[in-house]
C-alpha cells in the first residue's frame, strides 16, 4: 500500500516554475515505481506531490457545466496559485460554493500540470481541503515557507560550489545532512535544460521582497515617512470602503494631501505583495478585510 504524500509547503512562485518529474530520472529503484504517485520538481530540487498553501481568495469562478466545477487564484508574497475543485474534491468544493471574497484561506490539495501544446505548461493545485483563516495564520505560513524555502536554497547553493554532479552530488549532499529527497531532487535539477541557479535568485529576491511586505510598516526610517505610510494606508480605507477604488483616483487623492506619488506606490505595492490589498479588476484596488 503506497504511503499518502505529505503536503509540501511552497511559495506560489516555485510552483510555478515546477515541472513533471520523470520516474526513469529518479535514482533509488523504489522510488521509481510504476506505482508511485506522479511528481513535479521546482527548478531548486523540491519534489512534490501534494501542496499546502495559505493566501488571500482574490478570484473565485463557476466553471462547470453538468458538474459543478470551482476556478480560484490564491494570492502569496510571491505570485498566485490556480486552484480546481470539482465534483471529486466535494469538501473544496462546498467551501469555494459558500466563501466570500476576499479571504484569507488555507488549502490542502494536489498538485496538477497540464501541457496541452509543447512549450505551454499550467501548473495548479486541485483542492481537496479547504478553510479561512486569519492574516496572523497566513503570515505565520509565509514565514514558516520562507524559512524552508531558504534552506532548500542554502543546500541548492552549497551543491553548485560543489561541482559535483549526479549519483556524486546526491551523495555528497547527503553526507552534508541534507535529505535523502532533496538530496535527489537538487542532483536531478541539475541534469534539467533550465537554469536553475538563475531561478534561484530570483526566488531569493521574492521571498525577502515577501517578508518585508509583511512589515512595510516598521520598516525604513522612524519619523515623517512611517507616518505618511499609515497615513496612505488609513486613506485606502476611507476612500476604497467596501468595494475598492480606482488606482489613479487614489494616488491624486493621496497627493492632494501632501503624499509623494512615490510613497504611495511603495505603499500599494507592499499590500498588494503583503496580500492585505488585491486588484478585483484592472486599475482598481481593495483592502482585504
């Protein structure tokens, strides 16, 4: 009996990047299996069939005919994950039929890709379990991401100095402690034709950009500028009430009153990657909560 893979806890902008991972590159015989579940690999070696994700629900779709089919985008610090549930995930599936948006939410699912022409690949998640949560729990999972993500990174770096390639660097990394799985899933993204260390700063970049979008507040300089921050955010607020405001209107009521149009788009930009702020359509921008 094959053992239920454990939900891995990834940013949306890994995920995306992540590919199928071919039974015959896998090293062990057993992990190789006809019977094993099917797998994708991140360009930096995560290996993963099951996702466990929290953000913000900014889109919400009915999308089936017969069945009942329900389309959402689930917002991080880094990107947005495209989630499914239909007719075979019923407990997803009554949760995205009752849920408002915008939310907060945690969500347990596998993880799909789908390539309906070479070189076109959609990577998204089909929901199995699903719930709101608060922004304390979702901060929570964005550090709690970030802090595995950066020792994936950490081990990633470590095995390009190395040199080592294949069989040679999985071992090697192993004797470094790393596991056995990271071990072979680092050795195999280096075999791939991408490059995977140029992704790797990028995913460095996201995740600080992340971190710091969930206390734009108490960074920078104390004084006139932290001020003018909780002066533009307070202003979103009263502007955009319930239903949002148009992103240009908002930026000349704020520079009407004495705000650099620089500071505002700083603002705007850490909620919308903080996920405290989304964008129900083009121009137009809308607090969460």
């Amino acid at each position: 009996m094959l053992k239920r893979e454990v939900a891995k806890r990834v940013f949306a902008k890994e995920f995306e990047a992540c590919r199928e991972l071919e039974k015959s590159a896998r090293f062990a015989s057993e992990a190789a299996d006809v019977k094993s579940p099917n797998l994708l690999i991140s360009p930096v070696g995560l290996i993963l069939n099951r996702v466990f994700a929290v953000g913000v629900l900014t889109e919400l779709d009915s999308i089936g005919t017969q069945n009942e089919m329900w389309k959402a985008r689930i917002v991080d610090p880094t990107g947005a994950f495209t989630v499914y549930a239909g007719q075979y995930q019923s407990d997803a599936s009554i949760f995205f039929s009752t849920v408002q948006v915008p939310a907060f939410i945690a969500l347990t699912g596998k993880a799909r890709i789908y390539e309906p022409e070479p070189g076109s690949i959609f990577v998204s998640i089909r929901a199995e379990e699903a719930n709101v949560v608060d922004e304390e729990i979702r901060n929570r999972w964005v550090v709690d991401t970030a802090e595995q993500t950066v020792d994936r990174l950490e081990a990633f770096s470590d095995a390009l100095a190395s040199g080592y390639h294949g069989e040679t660097l999985r071992e090697y990394l192993l004797e470094r402690g790393i596991s056995d799985e990271l071990a072979e899933g680092i050795s195999i993204a280096f075999e791939t034709e991408r490059d995977p260390r140029e992704f790797a700063k990028q995913l460095r970049v996201s995740i600080r950009e992340g971190l710091r979008a969930l206390n734009f507040e108490s960074e920078g300089p104390a004084g006139a500028k932290t001020d003018q921050k909780e002066f533009v955010l307070e202003l979103l607020r009263e502007v955009g009430g319930g239903k949002g405001v148009d992103y240009a209107t908002f930026v000349d009521a704020a520079v009407s009153r004495g705000v650099p149009e620089e500071l505002v788009e700083e603002v705007v930009r850490s909620l919308l990657a903080g996920g405290q702020c989304y964008e129900p359509k083009i121009g137009i921008i809308r607090l969460v909560g």
